[in-house]
C-alpha cells in the first residue's frame, strides 16, 4: 500500500497548491525587499551623517590651527587703510574685511600672512590673502571649509576675562582703554541645519 507521500510524489502538486507556494514566496520577497532598503537607506544616512561631521571637524580644525599662530602684525587692505592684527564683527576697515580676519605667521620660512572666514550664503569659507598689505588688485582665495552653515558667530575674551562682541574692544573697558593687539580666546560658533548651534572656544598665543 502507498503511503501519502508516495501519493503525492506520483501526482505532484495541485495548480492551488502551486499558487500559494508562488504567493508565500512573492511575500517574503517583499519583506526581504523592504529590508533591505531600509539597511540601504539606514547606511546612506549615516554615511552622509559620518561626512558632515568629518567637515564639522575640519572647519574648526583649520580655524585653531590659524589662531595657535596668531601674529601681532597689522597691515594694510585694498582700500589702504590700515587694519589691526586682529579684527573680528569689525565694519569699518575696508570693503575687503571678514567677520574674523587676522594675521598669522607663516608655515617654516613662510612670511605672516593674512587670513579670513566669513558665511558666504550658507557656504563657511576660509580667505587667504596674497599678502599682509593688500595691494589694490588683490584677491583674497577663497576655500569652502563647510556647507549648511545658517549662522557664524564670534566673540573674544579680553585681558580682564570679559567677553566682547567685536574685536579691537570698542567703548571705554579696560581692553578698548589698553588697546590689546590679540584677544585672549576666540569663541566661534556655527548654526547648521538639524545640528543646532556647535560652539567651540579657541585660546590664542
């Protein structure tokens, strides 16, 4: 006598039972689809999340590296006036100022320079100029150091420890009085999209 199995080897399958074989397949293919694409879209997003905060560094990065060599040294922009080692939130020394602009010595036998970062749209640039006194043709090059930047904000610690908007000390403290060349730290700070404000605070030489 044949067993139910022998049976069935010799019939084969039913068109129904072939149906839904094909249907429980077509499922679980759809949940394996879906998860994958959720594992796709989860590693896009922290890959671009891993990225942007590589560059976060980056930015803050190439800003302590000018401020640890800041230089007592003023100079000159294009339009010949003469500006202070270290200007930031500064508006009246020329067409050419950044929000933060400085000179710095240079790399081994390299004169100081003059450098710069300003907000430029939402793009947080980095301005290096071709020489501490501008003549009237130069140009500053501009390299972006950050995309999705909203808002850039310094401010500089004086000599008695007190915080100030710009940079020479305006009014009548003790820093605007003495006419200190250097702050003694830079707080810079960066509004992005979705990451709020990222502040960081930079001690200078």
């Amino acid at each position: 006598m044949k067993t139910r199995a022998a049976c069935l080897a010799t019939r084969g399958f039913t068109l129904i039972e072939v149906l839904v074989a094909l249907a429980i397949f077509a499922i679980m293919s759809g949940v394996a689809f879906r998860g994958l694409g959720a594992v796709i879209d989860a590693r896009e997003r922290i890959t671009e999340d891993n990225r942007q905060w590589r560059d976060i560094a980056m930015a803050f990065s190439m800003i302590e590296r000018d401020l640890a060599v800041a230089a007592n040294r003023p100079g000159r922009s294009r339009d010949d006036l003469l500006v202070p080692p270290f200007a930031g939130n500064a508006t009246e020394l020329g067409r050419d100022i950044a929000p933060l602009q400085f000179s710095r010595m240079g790399e081994g036998n390299a004169p100081i320079r003059r450098v710069g970062y300003r907000l430029q749209g939402t793009t947080l640039q980095l301005l290096a100029y071709p020489s501490i006194d501008a003549a009237p043709g130069d140009e500053a090059v501009t390299y972006p150091l950050l995309e999705g930047v909203q808002r850039f904000s310094t401010r500089f610690l004086d000599a008695s420890g007190n915080w100030q908007p710009r940079w020479p000390a305006a009014g009548e403290g003790p820093a605007a009085r003495r006419g200190d060349p250097l702050p003694r730290a830079v707080e810079v700070g960066v509004a992005l999209a979705g990451r709020g404000e990222l502040t960081r605070v930079f001690a200078l030489p």
